[in-house]
C-alpha cells in the first residue's frame, strides 16, 4: 500500500482499533475455546468525516475534520492538507476547537424553547412549545415598535460564532440583522469590544487601521511588540502564531516584548521583555521620541514628505504655534515638560538607561516592524496610546516598506468573501457599541457630544427590546455585572430580551425567551480565514450531525418570526430561499469575484481551498509611500496626520469629564483608573485581564479539562505577596467599588510589582440576591462602566483593585 496515501494511515489506525477490540473480546471469552461457541454477525454502521470549523471568535477560524458514526462525533482531528510552507501551510486548530465533541455532548446543553419564570438573572425557566415562543417574541416586537419606534429595539454585540461565516455570523451581519432590517430598522451600534479604541483611533493618523501581514515579518530586522500575545490570543496553525514561528526561523530577526505580563509569545522566543505599567506605552513612546529626536536618529525625509505636525513647517495653518509634535517631546509645546526618558522612567516603570538603550536601537535597526495589541487600547486612554506607537513607526520611517509596518496589529490576506446581505438600515441612528445599558436607563439623555450618538443629535427613546444571538456580553462580556444586573432587573426599563444559546450562560440566565441554538458543526456554513499571513483560505463546513431534542438552526428562528411579523416582512427576509439555496447563491456571488474558486460540488467535497497572496506579503500604505501624490490617505490633508484638525475639533466641542481628554497629537495621559488616580489609595494595584488559553472569551469556558489544564488564578508578583502575605495557589479577595470575586492566586514573577492579572471570560458565578461575591473569577465583576474619551469604547484594562487573604 502507498504510504503516501493521505488515507494510509488512517486506514491503519482503524484496522488496529477493530483488531485491539476483537482481541479484548476473545480475552474475556470462557477457556478452552470451542467451536460450540455462539457467535453474531459484525454490523458496521456507517462512518464518515465532515469539515466544519471551530467557532469560537479568536479570529484565527480553523478547520476541523469531524469523524461520525452513529450521528455521533466520536473524534476531531483538524486540517491534514497542505504542505506546510508559506502559502500552503495547515490549518490546524488549538485544544479548544479539538475539544468541540465535548462541547456538541456537553449534558449542559439547551434542548428546548423556554420561558423564564423567575426574576432576570435567577436562571428560572420553563419549557414551551416553539409556536408560544415564537408568538411571544413576534407580539412583543410588534408592541414594542408601535409604542416606541424602531429604535427602541436593539440587537447586542455577540462573538459566540465567528463573524465571518457567511451565513451564522454575530451582529451586526447576523440573520436578526437582516430580520429587523425587513421590518423598520434597529438601533445599531459602532465599535466593537475587541478594538474599539484602536479602529477609531487610527484612522486619525492614517485614514485607516492597516497593518502589514504577519508573514512580512520574514523580511524584519528587529520586532517589537506593545502589548501583543499572539501565542495565547491566537496560538493556532490558522492563525499569526505559526508565521511568527516561521518567519523569525527564516528572517533571524530579534524580538522585544513589551507588556506587564511575560506572556508565552515571550516566553523562550523574546530576546528581550520590558515590563511597562499598564495604560504608560505613550508615555514611554514619548520617552524614546525625546532620544530620537535630540540624538537626530528620526528619519526627517519621510517627515517632511508624507506627514502632517511633526515640526512647525508642516503644522496646519489651523493650529496654534508650537502645536506640533516635536514641541510637546521636547518641551516647548503647550504643557511645557520635556519627556524625557527620566520623565517617561517615572511613569512607565521602565529604567531610563533603558529607554535610551531601546530608542537607538528601534531608530537604528531597519526594517524594524512595530506591532501593537489591542490590550493597549482597551485603556481608558486608549485612543491617545495607539496613536502614539504608531508614533515609533512613522519617525524611524518604517511605514510601508517590507519588514516594517504602521504600528498597528498585523494584517492578512484574505479570502473573496460575500456575506449573508442584511440589507440597509432605516434606522440611521447608532451608539457604542460599549454603551447599551446607559442607552436602557437614560436612553433619551445620550447626546451625540456626551455620549457619542451617531446619526443625530440624541436618541429619542431607550433601549426596550434586545436581541442577543450566541453573546454573553448582556453580564458575562460587558463591564460592572453587579450595576448591569440591577439595571436589567427592573422589567419596566427594558422589556423584552430574547437569547439564542448553546448553553444556560450567565447572560442566557437574563432572557425572558430563551431559544436553543444548533452549533456551526450542526449545520452547513462557509467561513473565510481572518488572520493567516500571505494565505487565504475558505472551509465549507457540513453537518456533522442532525438536530437533536428541539435546536434549530438561526435561519429558520429568524424565518419563523419575520413570518409572524407579516407576509411581506417574511418575503422580503427569505426572498424565497431555504438555508442551503443562500449559501449556494453566496457562493455563486464569490466565484464571479475569485476565478480560482473551484465550483460548489468540488468545494463541498474537498472542504477547505487555500490561496497564496499573488502579490507576496501585504505592506501597509506601500501605494501611498510609492507615490502619495497619486495614491493619497484617506485623511483630510491625504497624508500621515501626526496632528489632527479633526481630533482639536472633535476637543474643544465634545463635552468631557476632567479626568478625558482627546487631543490633535498622541500625547501621554493616564486617564481615569490610570497610575495618578487618588483612587489608589484605597485600591493600590492596577489589575489587566487577558485572553486566556482555556477559553475564547468565554467560549469552551465550561469543557472540563481545558478548565482542568487552565486554571482560572490570578497573576501576583512575589514581592507584592510577600508584602501581603499570601502564599502561591491561596485562595484570596480581589475587590473594590464595584464588587469583589474569590480566586486563587499564582505568585510569579512573570508579572510586573503593583500589577495583577487575570484571565478574562471565565464564567461568572454568584448569588445575585444575595452577597453578589463572584466564586466564578470573572473580571467583569470589577470592571468600570465608564467609556473611554473618543470611541466610547470598553476600558476593562484601566482597574484599580484590593486585595487580602480570605
């Protein structure tokens, strides 16, 4: 037999099983054997294996090779095709979407429709036909719209499923998107909770959030990262992890990690880790722009050509004099204090010597490939942070040229993607995406210069009915769940929440319908790649199994709605078609764009097609830094804004707490929460959460051995435990005004003194009408409920905290 043959070995493991299984059988057999012995023909049932793609939302979208028998997933391999080069290489996903049978199995599973019975939040239900269920919520919207308006209704930001399948996608591309869309309009949202800060940010500087794709790195001298973890946020084959692996094998480019926590991407890979106090990069940036500067390390050519403010002769006439970026580093702008690296080593954390030592060399090394993570930005200066790492990027000229990048987080080629169509809005009225439970309680207070509303003035009316489809950001994912729980409880501000789940999730435990969702492996669905270097991909994911107890699929809940809601409404939302006729249609739409593309059959059969970038590795801004004359930004001016007019707009207009500010340069500001707050007196640590291995977010956050493999403990430096007097693996109190949760801590040095960390997404566990004191660990209990100045986006970095032996 020809080994060769991917099916080989395959076929060997299974002959081994029958033949390791035939022998247990003969070994229990009564001795001597006879020939009386009464023997039954061997039924086989069918076997078969099916792609389908891992689900959770961590943007690396991995394929996974599902074999069945007996309707039944019985093992989980992952992507077997390829040849593990660049642009060919495997997409093999992480111990979480290997652990997907557990999670399809899982006894805690809804089965059926249910109606709660008890108070928000208690997790009382019980079970109703799909009929009353549909007619509830169909006589409610109705209600709702008439009495309110179509802006009333709200449809929640979810990342329980990817939202880059073409069909089962999350909000705002969600089939209850397009449900709403039929039927008046929703209010939606901008933003989102990942990287709200960072997307609004950026596009100040450079129009856009670009980055270049994580393979280039094969052409970098020396990277560094602010904040980014790709080893634990994205450690899959599909995703960055294997092209920083490969990339730095090839380029042998050094590697800087900069980050409170040393992290696993650090962790044997780094050649140096700087630990920085949260929500300070700007201020160190600030700090090793004083060297650059004074030591005439910038790289003044591409200043003077492509950007705007960094001295006074590319100022705007608009700003005042001396508003440019080298008067704030050097000390003659408007505050007056020089950053140097002393000044920047008093705030960071980080020894001066240090400083200087890092800005030679980033000014020195070229290409050098500044990258960022989106933890930086998830500040409650975040907006101002961003914008000054792109800062290191834009003086040493590393922008759009190979083995440099933007500073922004890396790209990816990416597959031809046609989504689900949601059809256009009516309701043109938008808020923060962080920002829901405000609009429930003082909805018609938000203004568009406080609060951020976008399409007019202010709303008119609070959030009455929510949609929340695979998303446990209603308690779970959102900030401050004790406040969020009071506010959710009184019945008479928000209406009617229905949630469409796998499980009994503590945001599910606040539905008033409760509908039991099939999963992506259950069902047929196309997922693009989202993050995989200089290789697209597209997995054409089938049902592994039929639909088991009363789940159903979210196409047929939204149709099954829209049709109560009226015949037109129902036309208009299935034009006709039944689940399997769109995704042929889409796909149809995707092969006019990508002649590459083999036909549908032949997709459907190989499961996963793969695609090289043609044009190498992506470069952020290459065609604007080739020419920017013919190839300008999309900022007001064309080029690189180190000063905005728009942002000194947006400041002296917006109406602003005195502990925000927005401002036209990426200046250092600690922001609330921040390293200055007269809050740490009585909660002296800052604490950070982070993604976490045993979970996307809180994805997989109930499969017990990845719970048993990571354990949910919270990060303490051995000098702070000490001073403390708490022991590694003791149980402890962390807590502060907004509520308190119980975790046992790891003392180790791989945090920073005055930090603590803690995993995000671990599921929160708490009697509500009672102490409220979280046993589950999440971080959300003690998150603030405060947005950030510009985005109005999700600090749940910036948080000061207590802590004491129980």
């Amino acid at each position: 037999m020809d080994k060769n043959n991917p099916n080989f070995f395959a076929f060997n493991r299974r002959q081994l099983l029958k033949t390791s299984a035939a022998l247990a059988t003969v070994s229990q057999l009564p001795l001597p054997f006879t020939s009386k012995a009464e023997t039954k023909p061997i039924v086989e049932s069918t076997e078969k294996v099916v792609w389908n793609t891992c689900p959770g939302n961590c943007h690396s979208r991995c394929a996974l090779r599902l074999h069945v028998k007996d309707n039944e997933v019985y093992q989980v391999e992952t992507d077997n095709t390829g040849d593990d080069i660049y642009g060919n290489h495997q997409v093999r996903a992480c111990l979480r979407g290997r652990s997907i049978r557990r999670v399809m199995n899982h006894p805690d599973r809804l089965k059926y429709p249910m109606k709660r019975i008890g108070k928000r939040g208690e997790g009382k239900f019980k079970r109703i036909s799909w009929e009353e269920a549909y007619d509830t919520i169909a006589d409610n919207l109705k209600h709702i719209v008439k009495e309110y308006g179509n802006e009333a209704v709200y449809i929640n930001y979810s990342s329980g499923v990817s939202a880059g399948n073409i069909l089962r996608s999350a909000a705002p591309t969600s089939p209850f998107a397009r449900l709403m869309n039929c039927y008046g309009g929703y209010l939606s949202y901008y933003g989102t909770y990942s990287r709200a800060q960072v997307s609004m940010a950026m596009p100040y500087t450079y129009g856009s959030n670009e980055g270049n794709a994580t393979s280039d790195i094969i052409n970098s001298k020396l990277v560094v990262y602010f904040g980014n973890n790709p080893m634990e946020t994205r450690m899959s084959g599909g995703g960055i992890t294997y092209h920083l692996e490969q990339a730095r094998e090839i380029s042998k480019a050094k590697m800087i990690v900069i980050d409170p926590r040393y992290t696993d991407t650090a962790a044997g890979r780094e050649d140096e880790w700087v630990p920085i106090r949260p929500g300070t990069d700007a201020a160190l940036v600030a700090g090793m722009a004083y060297v650059m500067i004074s030591e005439n390390l910038i790289d003044q050519a591409f200043l003077d050509k492509y950007c705007v403010g960094y001295d006074e002769k590319t100022l705007p006439p608009s700003a005042p004099k001396n508003a440019h970026y080298k008067a704030y580093i050097l000390g003659y702008g408007e505050d007056g204090v020089a950053k140097t690296p002393n000044w920047a080593a008093k705030i960071t954390g980080i020894p001066e010597e240090t400083i200087i030592r890092l800005a030679r060399e980033i000014a020195m090394t070229k290409p050098c490939c500044i990258v960022q993570g989106w933890g930086i930005q998830r500040q409650s200066n975040g907006e101002l942070a961003v914008r000054a790492v792109a800062m290191l990027a834009i003086l040493t000229g590393n922008v759009g040229i190979h083995g440099g990048n933007s500073g922004a987080r890396e790209d990816t080629y990416k597959i031809t993607n046609v989504k689900f169509p949601t059809l256009k809005n009516p309701v043109k009225t938008k808020i923060s995406v962080f920002m829901w439970t405000d609009a429930i309680e003082r909805g018609p207070e938000m203004t568009a210069l406080r609060d951020g509303v976008k399409g007019k003035d202010k709303l008119d009316v609070p959030i009455k009915f929510i949609w929340n489809y695979a998303g446990n950001t209603i308690t779970n994912q959102h900030s401050n769940i004790n406040k969020t729980h009071h506010i959710l409880q009184d019945e008479s501000k928000c209406e009617m929440i229905v949630v469409v789940e796998n499980f009994m999730t503590d945001s599910a435990k606040y539905a008033d319908i409760l509908l039991p969702d099939l999963m992506i492996t259950e069902q047929a669905d196309l997922t693009p790649n989202e993050y995989a270097g200089n290789m697209g991909y597209l997995i054409f994911g089938q049902p592994a199994t039929t639909a088991k107890f009363e789940r159903k699929p979210i196409y047929e809940i939204a149709s099954e709605i829209a049709k109560r809601l009226g015949q037109d409404v129902y036309n208009k939302f299935t034009e006709g078609k039944t689940q399997e006729d769109w995704i042929k249609f889409l796909y149809s739409e995707m092969m006019k764009k990508d002649k590459d593309l083999p036909d549908y059959e032949n997709m459907k059969k190989i499961g996963i097609f793969k695609k090289r970038d043609p044009k190498g590795h992506f470069v952020a801004y290459k065609a604007f830094r080739d020419d920017p004359e013919k190839n300008p930004l999309k900022t007001p001016s064309g080029k690189i804004e180190i000063y905005s007019e728009a942002l000194a707009q947006i400041a002296q207009t917006w109406e602003l707490e005195e502990d925000e500010v927005i401002h036209p340069l990426p200046i250092y500001h600690a922001g609330f929460n921040g390293v200055d707050d007269p809050k740490r007196k009585d909660y002296p640590f800052q604490m950070i959460g982070f993604h976490y291995k045993a979970r996307t977010h809180s994805s997989y956050g109930n499969v017990d051995i990845l719970e048993a493999a990571n354990r949910q403990e919270i990060w303490i430096n051995p000098i702070d435990a000490q001073a403390k007097n708490i022991q590694d693996g003791a149980m402890i109190r962390v807590f502060n005004e907004n509520g308190e949760v119980r975790i046992a801590a790891k003392v180790t040095p791989r945090i920073m003194p005055g930090v603590l960390a803690m995993p995000q997404g671990a599921w929160h566990k708490a009697n509500m009408n009672g102490d409220q004191i979280d046993h589950g660990a999440c971080i959300n209990t003690l998150t603030t409920h405060r947005s950030s100045p510009l985005a109005k986006g999700n600090p749940q970095h910036s948080n000061l905290v207590q802590i004491e032996n129980i």
